[in-house]
C-alpha cells in the first residue's frame, strides 16, 4: 500500500511507520531479488592496476525475453515509502537524471508508475505523464554516444516519460582520461541544473543504489575519510547553481537532489527491468581499471546482495549515516544558539552560549567546519591539525589569541573580553580572487517562484520525518574520532572478522594506488593555480559580478556626462571596466583623507566635492564599528590608475555620478557545504533554511553590527536571507566520489 501524507499536519503515527529498521532504513538488504546472475568472479580475485582498453561500443540487452512471475509491488511500496520520505507526494513535479543503465531505467519504471497510480493529475497528455521529465545527457565522448542517447530517449518516451536530450559542449577540450569520469560528472549535473530550472522541476531523482554506497564507502575509507565521509552520499541533498539570479526576492532553495533506490540492490533494479520488459544499456568505460570506482566494482561483484558480506558491509554504512545524522543535527543547534552573521560577510561565535566544553569533539569539528567553509567559501574538507587547531581555540576560554585557519581569520571579538569570537574570510588566501560576471539581462526572467514554492512543501513535509527518527547520542557509535571506525565496528560485531579483512585488503591496496597518484596531481594543481595569479578581476559596468564567491556587485555611470566629464564632481571619467580587490589599510587612510579635504594645499582638493567628503565620512564612520579583520575582506573598486572609486556595501562613491550595488550573497548558503560540496545528509539540509534566516542577523541602522541583539528568541534580521538575489551553485561533490 503506498504511503500517503497529508496536507498541513502529518500524524507522527504514519511517519512511525516509515521508521528505521535496527540496521537503518537506508541500507536494509534488499531480500527480494534471487542471486544474481551476473557472471561472478573469484572471491578474492583483483583487478589488475594497469588500465585495459575500452570496448567503443556499448551492449544493449534484450532483457524482455526473460519475464518473471515475480510481483512488482514489494518493489513499488519501498520506493513509494523512500518518496514520502523525502517529502514528495505524486502531484510534485519531478525530473529524473537518466544514463539507459539498468539502474536508471529501474528508476522510471518505478516514478512512472508511482505518478499514475498516485495522483489524478497525472494523466496522461499528449501521450506523455504530466509533471515527470527524463534528461538524458549526451557527453559526446565517443562516436555511437549520439545514438545511444536517441535510443534510450525511445525507450523512455514509450513509458509515457517526457525525455530530453542534453549535449555536452567541452569548450576548453575533451577531459584528460585521469579525470574523465569526474569531470563528465561535473558536467552532467550543471545540465540537469539547468534544464530544471528552465522546466521549472525543483526536484532531481537519481538512480544511486546500495552498491554505489558500498563502493564509495570503500573509496573514501581508502582516503581516510571519517566516519562523516564513510556515510556515503545523502539521501537528499540541495544543488545550487553556478549563476546567480536577481529577481528572487525569497527563494534560498537550490534543486533538491533525491535518491530514492539508496535501499535497492543492483540486483533489485535489473530484476525491475526484466519484470517490466525494458532493455538497457551497459557502458563499456565501468570495465577500465583506470578508475578507482571500476576496480572495487569489479571487486564486489564476487559477493551478491544477500551475501554475509554485503549485509555486514551496508550495515556498517548504515551506522555511520545515523552518527552523521546525530551530529550534523548537533551542529544545526550549535549554529542556531551561538552563531551570528552579519550582512558584512564575517560571523561571530558566542562562546558561552556554544558550551564548547560539552559538545563531542566530532560534531564541534562539523559545527567549525560548516562556519569557516561558509565565510571563506574555500570548500575543502577540515582535517587533521587544522581541526585540532580549530578546537583548541574555541575551547580557550576566555579568547586572547588570534588564529589563521581554512581561509579564515579568527580573534577575540572588539570589546567582548574574549567571550566571542570574530571569524572573518583572510584577506591572505593562497588562492587569488576572481570574479566571476554573469548578464543580468539575460537571466532576469527565468521562472523559478514555482520551483521555490513547490519546495517549501517537499521540504516540510520532509523535516517531519527528519525530526521523529533523529537518534540520541545514546544510539549512535564511532563518535571516538581517535578510534578507526573498521576497528570498532569489528569490536562492536558489526562486521565479522571475514569482512574485516576482505575490507581491510580492498582498502590497502587502493591506497597503493591512491598515494602513487597523489603527487603527480598535486605537482599539476599547484602549476595551475600559479598561472593563475596573474589573472586581474575587471567588472564591466552593467554587469553582475560574483567577487570571491561571496559578494555580488553590479555598477555604471550615470548619464549625466558630457564628453567623460561629470557633470556633478566635474572629474573624467573614461573607465569602461572597474578593478574589484580586497580593501587595504591604505584605503582607509584615503578616506580620512577625503573627509577632511578641501583646505588650502591639499592635494586631494581637486578630486574632492562635497558629496565625496560627506560620502567618505559617513563610511569612516561605518568602518569604525567594523573589526579591522574584517575590513580587509571586503569589496572595493578601483580604476586603472588605482584610484579609489566605491566601497560598495558601505555605499561610499567617490562620484555621484557612479550607481553601485553589493550583497553579501555566498554561493552556498550556511549548512550547505560542500565538501560538498558541494554533502550532508537530510537534517542538516532541512534545517539549512531556518538556520541561515536566523543566523543573518544584524542590528537596527547606525548600531554596531558586532553586537546586533542579545535575545536570541526575537532576533531582528537586517535583511532577508537571499533578499533581492538568490545564490545557487552545483555544490553536491564531496571530499570523495559520489
């Protein structure tokens, strides 16, 4: 029977029903399917290291010959319950990322099937199921791809699923063949952004299905990622897009990323396509040993869905998601009691109402890390002595020192005594600014009110869910960080001692292969980010420009010149493009020196009016109650000769004649990082949006925004999150393969 959720309020006691098994509801192994009848290796046999030579074709497999009499509504009530546990009801409109594997056309067989029997509203038009869309993406990588991707399209469209195709324009070259498969992934999910935005879906189901958890948990543990990597990819997650939109006046959502077959065994979906008699494609490239995900692949493939193995394997990850699942509810309180960000784009930690001291080292790790990550917009994975580091400082009480850590600057907070802390973006970031321009014309229009809408349902009804089933630090293990998780889960008979070596031995010898690798990249990364700091960062006027990830600006003149003289500060102004860079101390003795201009001698005189002394004093006034740190990280412009035009968030203009705009609007938003990337399992992603409204506080105008309010109940925002501008970016990569 399928699960069917109300309205406004859902009862707790059909949510309950949807609860976890004692191995979590996420990993349950899949007891339907029979063996499988792929042809299986060895058990122990590996796969050679050198890479094999790619097969150019592609099998397609008649699998409707081979009908069975199994039923097909065992599979249909889990899928129909994961939906409902992602908030999403049959009437949602719903997109479905689609390569022709058997993984993703057990995918359409099921949302096909789920939007006609769940909603009236979901007849059929023009041949074709209302509210449900196919991408197929053609990464025109090899010659029949083009083809392949028309068939698929086919056979999608003739179950009554709307299908596109998407072609991939590589307009910097053909990926190299290391990092093929990563970027055609980065690639394929800008797309499906895209095209979701443009058709109005908010929501992306993808086919990701227990075996892809088994084989990222065995990658990321051969990276020696924590317990938080080793929970594999989240059941929902939220996309942002590499634009930015203008328009939006309330809309913080991105796309919602939803895998729904997360409990499904590759075993699961091809039995789903012979029971329905559709055909599927095999990709050829899943055969090369080049790629670390192929060769655990091929590894796994000796042991089947119902293997002790298996069981043991996905029981493992499943403890793991539901410590994730604990502490990254954990760091969602720690940010909604102890967190303010100010509209300046630096953040201030209240360290008596964070209670460091009681918090486990794991989830204050999470809580430093989603904060640092947010101000810097620098998202890399926090580790090791950086995280110690990060630690020790906020466990200091009261704060004296001053620390630089993740592309962010921290010190006692002006006038605190060292009960906050001030964490601003470092003005010294390895890395050099750049901004990024996008046409404010050309994207003014794009329809996205009704993907927002849509989704503050979806979201609701899926933070519900959340909160009934979010485990107690009682029922949680591996929160030791100083332990191995393979070696205490062993000691906790999660795994047995078999499956502790198998592992153990796929774990060895990819790190071999991982660490052989590792300096030749570095070598070629750090050659490119050198070539890199060359670069200058022009804005042209009437463009908008996203400086550091974290500042939208947008400028012009006014029309009121005549032959490049201004007709209000009399100055010339031939400047077609302005220079965006941090602020320097320099700047702020320029401003004094403005304020003050105009007596005999001076040789600022002739730059200087009074609109400009006034301007510049109100901002020396403004940057007063600024911490100097966080001075430093803020936008300016420039001309070519260096001159001070405009601290844009400050409203100081050198010209009257110069209209200026800038909002502190980071890519992503606070609690969607990204490691993630781009990450993140449900809770923290639904707790994300009133998390990043309360914590964008600042106070009322001409007070300092350093201690906006001191009730946390009734805080008083400045601005609304995402006020007139909405920032998305594609952020679903983790520090390993998902």
């Amino acid at each position: 029977m399928m699960i069917q959720l109300g309205k406004a309020e859902v009862e707790s006691s059909k949510l309950k029903s949807m609860a976890p098994t004692s191995t979590g509801f996420v990993h349950s192994i899949p007891k339907l399917a029979s063996v499988s009848r792929l042809k299986l290796r060895p058990a122990f046999q590996r796969p050679v290291s050198c890479p094999t030579p790619l097969v150019t074709v592609r099998f397609l497999c008649n699998c409707g010959l081979q009908e069975r009499a199994l039923d097909m509504s065992a599979y249909k009530e889990r899928f129909s319950k994961r939906m409902a546990m992602a908030g999403l009801k049959p009437h949602n409109r719903i997109a479905l990322g689609v390569s022709g594997g058997p993984d993703s056309m057990g995918l359409c067989v099921l949302a096909a099937d789920w939007k006609k029997t769940g909603s009236d509203s979901a007849a059929k038009t023009d041949g074709f199921i209302h509210g449900i869309l196919a991408i197929v993406v053609d990464h025109g990588l090899r010659t029949e791809s083009g083809e392949e991707a028309k068939t698929v399209q086919k056979r999608v469209s003739n179950m009554g699923i709307r299908c596109e195709i998407a072609c991939c324009e590589w307009t910097h070259g053909r990926p190299k063949q290391g990092h093929l498969q990563e970027e055609a992934r980065e690639m394929r999910y800008r797309i499906f952004q895209r095209i979701c935005i443009q058709k109005q879906f908010g929501v992306l189901l993808v086919a990701h299905h227990s075996g892809d958890q088994a084989e990222l948990f065995l990658i990321r543990l051969s990276r020696n990622s924590s317990v938080l990597g080793l929970a594999g990819m989240a059941f929902t997650s939220e996309l942002f897009s590499r634009y930015t939109h203008s328009h939006v006046e309330d809309s913080d959502h991105g796309i919602l990323l939803v895998r729904p077959l997360l409990d499904f065994s590759k075993e699961d979906l091809y039995e789903i396509c012979r029971i329905d008699k559709q055909k599927w494609v095999e990709d050829p490239s899943n055969r090369s040993s080049l790629y670390a995900r192929n060769r655990i692949r091929m590894s796994l493939q000796s042991f089947p869905s119902t293997s002790t193995f298996m069981s043991e394997l996905l029981a493992l990850i499943s403890t793991c998601r539901r410590t994730r699942s604990y502490v990254e509810k954990t760091c969602s309180d720690l940010i909604t009691r102890s967190l303010t960000v100010t509209d300046l784009g630096y953040a201030i930690i209240d360290l008596p109402a964070l209670e460091a001291s009681s918090v486990d080292d794991i989830s204050l790790v999470k809580f430093l890390a989603v904060v640092v990550q947010f101000i810097s917009q620098r998202h890399r994975p926090v580790r090791g002595s950086t995280s110690k580091l990060l630690l020790e400082y906020v466990r200091t009480f009261p704060c004296k020192t001053s620390l630089t850590a993740a592309g962010c600057y921290l010190s006692p907070a002006p006038g605190s005594k060292g009960t906050k802390v001030l964490v601003c973006c470092s003005a010294n970031l390895p890395m050099p600014s750049k901004v990024e321009l996008h046409s404010l014309r050309a994207r003014v229009e794009e329809p996205n009110h009704l993907i927002s809408e849509e989704l503050e349902g979806v979201v609701n009804l899926a933070r519900l869910y959340s909160d009934l089933h979010c485990p107690k630090a009682s029922d949680v293990q591996f929160l030791d960080s100083s332990s191995s998780v393979l070696c205490e889960a062993k000691r906790l008979n999660i795994i047995g001692e078999s499956t502790y070596k198998i592992i153990l031995s796929i774990q060895e010898e990819e790190m071999k292969l991982f660490n052989s690798d590792r300096d030749s990249h570095h070598e070629l990364k750090k050659s490119a980010e050198s070539v890199g700091t060359s670069q200058t960062d022009l804005l042209q006027p009437g463009m908008m420009g996203n400086f550091m990830n974290r500042f939208l600006i947008w400028w012009r003149w006014a029309d009121k010149f005549d032959n490049g003289n201004c007709a209000l500060c009399h100055t010339q102004h031939n400047m077609v493009a302005a220079e965006v860079r941090l602020m320097k101390e320099s700047d702020w003795l320029y401003l004094s020196r403005l304020s003050k201009c105009g007596s005999s001698g001076d040789s600022l005189a002739e730059y200087c009016s009074d609109h400009v002394r006034l301007s510049a004093g109100q901002s020396r006034g403004l940057l007063k109650h600024i911490p100097a740190p966080a001075r430093r990280s803020l936008p300016v412009l420039v001309d070519s000769s260096g001159l001070l035009l405009s601290i844009p968030i400050l409203n100081f203009k050198h010209c009257p004649g110069l209209e200026v705009l800038c909002k502190f609007r980071p890519r992503v938003p606070l609690g969607e990082h990204r490691a993630i990337s781009l990450d993140g399992n449900i809770s923290m992603l639904l707790h994300s949006k009133s998390l990043r409204k309360a914590s964008m506080r600042c106070g009322e105008a001409g007070a300092n925004p350093l201690y906006p309010t001191e009730k946390k109940n009734e805080c008083v925002p400045n601005q609304k999150t995402n006020g007139g501008f909405k920032n998305e970016k594609v952020s679903i990569r983790p520090h390993g393969e998902d």
